[in-house]
C-alpha cells in the first residue's frame, strides 16, 4: 500500500509543477490602441516601427516590447531590418 502512494506522489508532483509554472509566466505581450478604438498585441521581444508625425514622411520610431510597455529606442527609416511591422499613426 506504501508503494502505490509513493508512487502517486511521485507521479502528481512535477505535473502539479508544470501547471503552476504555467499559471506563473502567462504569455507576455504589450498593446497599444488607435484613434479608432482599436486594441493590438505586439508579442514580448518584438519590434515595431511608428511613422514619425509631420513633416517627416520617412522617419519611423523603433519600439520595442518590453511588457507592459513599448520602449522606444531610436529614430529609422522605412525598410530598417529591426522593424518587424509598420504602423502608420493617425
């Protein structure tokens, strides 16, 4: 009888482990919102790109995921290989 709730024990515990991990470190992302109203998720780790307001047409702001918020990091122009996406602000 000894042996099966050892057993057990040993079987239950990293599978009650691994749940707890998982309920720890949800997936982490930050969002941000438009005028629209619109909510988007940009993944953690993830760069995006926002077009600098007027005058300038080509500039873009690198930000970068770093949950909760985006950071910004460095001003760059369109086809930068660090943008992952564009957006146009509006």
């Amino acid at each position: 009888m000894r042996v099966f709730a050892v057993a057990f024990l040993a079987l239950a515990a990293p599978a009650q482990a691994h749940a707890q991990d998982r309920i720890k470190s949800p997936e982490s992302s930050c969002s941000y919102m438009i005028k629209s109203g619109e909510s988007y998720a940009v993944p953690s780790d993830e760069n995006l790109c926002w077009r600098v307001p007027a005058p300038s047409s080509r500039e873009y702001t690198l930000l970068h995921c770093d949950p909760p918020a985006l950071q910004e990091i460095t001003r760059v122009k369109r086809g930068d290989p660090r943008c992952k996406k564009y957006e146009e602000r509006q």
